[in-house]
C-alpha cells in the first residue's frame, strides 16, 4: 500500500425528508444564494421544500446553470455575489449545478482570471461556504472538493479542486431522485462505475480492503442499477445507487492506490468537441482503454473478471475480453451506448481529440503515465 | 436503507514516516501535552520521533495512562492541564491512551463531575483539540470520536462520545507497530473484526453497498491477520490490517443500517470485573451472542456464511453453526481464546455479570433490544 493522507469533512445527511433539517446546518445571518440549473427543481417540488426550510431566511436565487457548466454563466453569478455580499451558496440540483457553484465560491475572492483557477492550476486562497441539496446520482460531487468547467470560448472542459471547495453539508434524498429521466439514471450509473474503476483497475498494490470496496460499488451497481431503471419509485433500489455513487468519488477507494483517470481525460474531449453527455463519453472511452492497456493492467483485469462478473473460466485472455464485454454490456443496458457511431461521431475524432489535447501541452495520461497523443488516437479508433 | 447524518472530520496521516509530518498539523503557538501509557514508546523509537518532529515546540508529557484507562488516573492529566495552560493534546500510543486522552480533552472545562460524561451522558460543549499517533491496530479510536473509560473504585466501564472528541488528525505509520507483541496483534483483529460485525450482523434492510463494505473487512482480516502474525515485519500485511481497523469503527460501513453493540455491552462487564482484555472478553462472548440469537440473525448469517466463510453446502441451521464455529476458531487462530475457562473465570460470571449491570438500570441490548438480565446471562453459560 502506497503512503496517503485522507480527509473529508463533508456532512452528509441522507434519507427521504432531509431537506427540512438544512437550516440548522447553515449560520442563521448568512446571506444564502441558492444556485440551481434548468428549472426542474421547481417541477419536481424541491424547490418548494428548500424555500420552505429556508422560511424567514435571507435567501437570493441564480438559475440557469446548464449541464458542463460554463465559465460565461458562472461569472455572472459571481458578480452577483459580489453586488449582493452574499455569504453562503446553496447548490440545489446535480453534478453540473454543485461543480459550478464550487467554481463560483473560489472565483468569488480570487485575484485574477479565475479561468487560472483550472488552466494553470492556480492556488486558491479562499472560497464562500457550501450547501448541495445533490438530486442526481451520479458524480460524487456531493462529498468531494472536485470541479469540472467548460469554457464555452474556447471548447475546454477542465478540472480543478481546493481544500475550500467540500460542501459543509450536502442532502441525499433518493426521492427527489424519481423524477429524473432514464437518460439521466443510466449516466449516472455509468459514471459511478467508471470513477471507481478508474481507481481500481490500473495495477496491484497488495491494498486488498481498497480493492474489495471497489468491488463492492461496482457489484452494488451491477445489481441495483437495472432495478431503479425498471422501478424508479422504488426507494431502496435508488437509495442504494445514490450512495453508490457518493461513495464512488469521495475518496476512500483510492487512498494508498495508483490511479487512471485517463478515460475521463478523453471523454472530457469528446464532450467539450462533440457535446456527448459526460457519461456517454466515459462509456464510449473506458472500454477501449481497458482493451488498449490490457497488458499492463492483466492482473487486475483477471481480478475484476473473476470478482465482478463472476467470470473464471477460459484462457487469461479471454477471461480479459469478457470482462470488457461484459462492462461495455452493462453500460449499454442501462441505456448508455458505447461507440462514437452512436452518437454520430464519425473518424474524424481519431485525429481531432489527440490535436485538441496536444494545444494544452504534452499528454501522459493514466497510471503509468503512458497514454500519450498516438495512444489517445489509438483509443478513439478502438470507440469508433 | 435507514435515513442517517454521516460526518467523520479527521485527517489520517497513513504511512513510514509521517510521524515527521506532525508539526504542521498542529498551531505552532500551542501548548502541548504528549499523553502516553506504560513507555513502550520509548522503547520504540515512537517517541524520540515525535519529540524530533516536534522541535523547538513547547512540549509537556503525561505518561502511565493504563491499558483500560482509569477515571483516576485520567483526572490527573486533566489537572496538570489546566495549572500549565496547556492547549492541544497529542495522544501517542494504542487505544486505551487515544481513549484516554479524548476523555481529559473533554473533562478540562466540564462544569461538574466529568464521570458524569459517561455515567449520566452528560453533554459537553467543547473539548481542547486533539492529534494522535495510534500504534496498535485495533480500537478505531483513530477516527471516531468514542471513549470508554473505567471507573476503579466502582467497577465501572462506560463509553461515551461528543461533537468535539474527533481527533484532528491521526498518523497511522505501521512500522511503528511491529514491535508489538502477537498477544496485541491477535487482539487488534479479533476487536477490527467484533466491530464490523456489530454493525452487520443484525438484520437486513437493504443496503447492500454497506453489507459489501462490512464483509470486505472482515475477509480482509481473515486474509491478512494471520499473514501478519506470522511475519510481523512486512509492512502491506501489517498495514492492509491497520486500515482496516480503522474503517471498522470510522462510521461508514454503519450507516442506515441498524446496529448490534451487545457483545461490546457484555464484554465490558467481563473485563471490569475479571480483568480480560477487551478483545479477549469480545471473543468468549460474540459466538454466544450469534448462537442465542441465530434466529432474529437467520438471514444476516446465512449472508455472512456464504459470502465471508464460503459456506454454501447443508441445512441453514448447518450453515450458520459452521458461520459461528468458523467464527470462533478464527478467533482462536489468532491466539485469543474464547471460552471464560480459558481466563480462569467460571460459573460465577452467570449470575455476577447480569447483577453488575442491573445495578445501572434496565437492560435491553442488541439490535432488537431483546437481550435482557435473563439472556445476558444465557450468552455468559454459554461462554463458559
């Protein structure tokens, strides 16, 4: 096991009615933005609930914040804040809404371009407290510090984190969940499942407690996913992805592990150039990482096929395929198809991913840092 | 699933050599009081690292806090405290000192009897802040916020807990464990085991994630427990069971899920009057308490028989004595006997053991809170 340092403050308060309690968690003077996307909260009654919580309260409201939050948009709740003194934001919707709502609390006092916060990693002093009220399954954004911008201007779709950016609480109420559409449910569930691949499949480390607990999420979501697809209302089947995917990306799989990532670095492309959902990226790019990097990655592999899909019997290398199958399977069973085809995504992609990436600098991606622009290509070849 | 409200705020430091990484953990300006038990530290190396780490720092020490650590001894730390002025505790050693010190963090400015903590479960409104250097796995006391402490002149041994007892940051360096004795090593497991089999074996409610997670400790152990007993110099196995008595007892695989703690409540009584170590009073009474309550168990057991014992042949009633017997000769494997005989304990234990706890008031344990006077006496008949 690798040497690693872990902590996450997040309070998480999970389970049916939990919007009622977040006036406590939050300071009785604070000034709140609550931060918000398309406009479903109001449909689906969250809204209404959180207003209700938040009776009495100093509360304003910044709408609009639209899947792969843009730097445009965000920057004018920025200035919001700025003009109003705002104090503490209330993210109330999915991935995209928190992401961008942790942008903004770290734009807020920032010096600078805040687009440096991502494009050149640029230390963060400081960042406005947070709230998330998470009503989508699927990016652990809820209990983490990450943050995933698009800058509309110049088609980039990057990462960044600080240690100001964990929401002080983040609400998990599987049933503000039941509204959402299939589309929304199978992403969520293939994006859980990849981040914690992503972090369980590169190469062994004699960790076998972090192992067995990526195991557990993977087989979790392999049960439980394909019954909240067929039975959205029924509430322990969604309390069980839901938590799945939380506990997916907050942390503690992957303490002490080498880890990959290098599936959402290219999915990341095709969302910022082609405009697939983020999920639909990962599908189309982790079966063919898992299928170019066979080799340094066999003994996990061998374990994944063995403890995950059940699958012992056959040669080494067919044991490997049908693990991948059987993950490319899975994703397109709960609704997520796996090449670029389907999306209408043509070859094109083989060579303009590899050149888009190669415009921010050298690229070594994965565990071993050995994913470079050609293997890029290789990949996207694999997806087509 | 259960609703729940999960937080676990403290930062782990895990690795060789992160005891050097102390001093920025810890405000400069401080006043410290290193806490400690019988000086194996000193023996170790464990010390002479923590006063090097903490160099030119203004540095008290309160060593002899005991293996169950007592009320008296305890309120003397507290009192050296409040004459020096003294403002972050440093807690280096096994649970008990962990244990210990949590308590005196919480006592300092307590208005009252602080036995009143746990006796009357009094509430605490602050505590001096914590760190801690754990070199025995076992307890968990790393990274939560629990204490249990015994009063001598009565006999008493009492848990409690508050908001503030949370360690700010825990180091967890293996190596600083290999010298300990297999007696503690066989300890530790059985006590990592016996608490993620509290939060587990009850009864189901559909939270598979959770269940997943508890069995990956447990086959953990069973794995590597006796790897490291047999060579307590390698450093993964030694680790992969250091981590995982941690996650044992960090909240997480316990939430929404309904919780036993019998065995604990009972085990308690055993080393408060016959003086067993705490994980030698968990192993004569876990399978007593499985096999009395082998039928509110039924379903949980026969999960645990297949998926951590590999037990999928015979009659359920077959199965779940092989779960138990499995059980307990695990136990035994790891060099903690579980019989009362086998601490030189006999008859008397039925009927004094239900006696000492009818003297604090109605007792009904378990997840059911159907283990009364009467069945805590059938659980010490058969442990005997």
């Amino acid at each position: 096991m690798d040497n690693f340092v872990f902590q996450n403050t997040v309070k998480i308060l999970f389970g049916k009615g939990q919007i009622a309690n977040i006036a406590q968690e939050i300071p009785s003077d604070a000034k709140i933005l609550i931060t918000y996307g398309g406009g479903s909260i109001k449909a689906n009654g969250v809204y209404d609930q959180v207003k209700q919580a938040l009776a009495g309260r100093a509360v304003h409201e910044f709408g609009g914040i639209e899947p792969n939050p843009q730097l445009e948009t965000l920057m004018r709740a920025v200035e919001m804040i700025r003009a109003e003194g705002i104090n503490f934001l209330l993210a109330v919707g999915g991935g995209s809404v928190l992401d961008g709502t942790k942008f903004i609390a770290a734009a807020v006092d920032f010096e600078g371009d805040p687009w440096d916060i991502l494009a050149k990693q640029a230390p963060v002093h400081s960042a406005l407290p947070i709230g998330a009220i998470m009503t989508l399954p699927a990016t652990g954004s809820e209990m983490n510090a990450f943050f995933v911008i698009t800058k509309a201007a110049t088609q980039e779709k990057l990462g960044g984190m600080c240690a100001f950016t964990y929401p002080q609480f983040s609400v998990l109420d599987p049933t503000t969940t039941f509204s959402l559409p299939d589309r929304q449910i199978g992403n969520g569930i293939v994006d859980a499942f990849t981040h914690t691949v992503e972090q369980y499949l590169t190469y062994p480390v004699n960790a076998p407690l972090q192992d067995r607990m990526a195991e557990s999420i993977l087989q979790t979501l392999i049960e439980e996913g394909p019954k909240t697809l067929a039975h959205p209302s029924d509430y322990d089947a969604r309390a069980n992805v839901v938590w799945c995917a939380t506990m997916a990306l907050n942390g503690l799989i992957g303490v002490g592990v080498p880890q990959d990532w290098s599936t959402h670095m290219v999915g990341h492309e095709l969302t910022a150039l082609y405009g697939l959902d983020h999920a639909q990226s990962l599908a189309v790019v982790l079966p063919s990482i898992l299928s170019l990097k066979r080799d340094v990655k066999r003994e996990k592999l061998l374990q994944y096929a063995a403890r995950v899909w059940g699958v012992t019997q056959g040669s080494e290398e067919e044991r490997i395929q049908a693990a991948i199958d059987k993950t490319r399977s899975f994703f397109e069973s709960v609704g997520v198809p796996t090449h670029l085809s389907d999306y209408k995504v043509g070859e094109e992609a083989v060579s303009s991913v590899p050149q888009h990436m190669s415009d921010r600098g050298e690229v070594k991606l994965g565990e071993q840092g050995d994913i470079d622009l050609d293997a890029v290509g290789k990949v996207l070849a694999l997806s087509l």
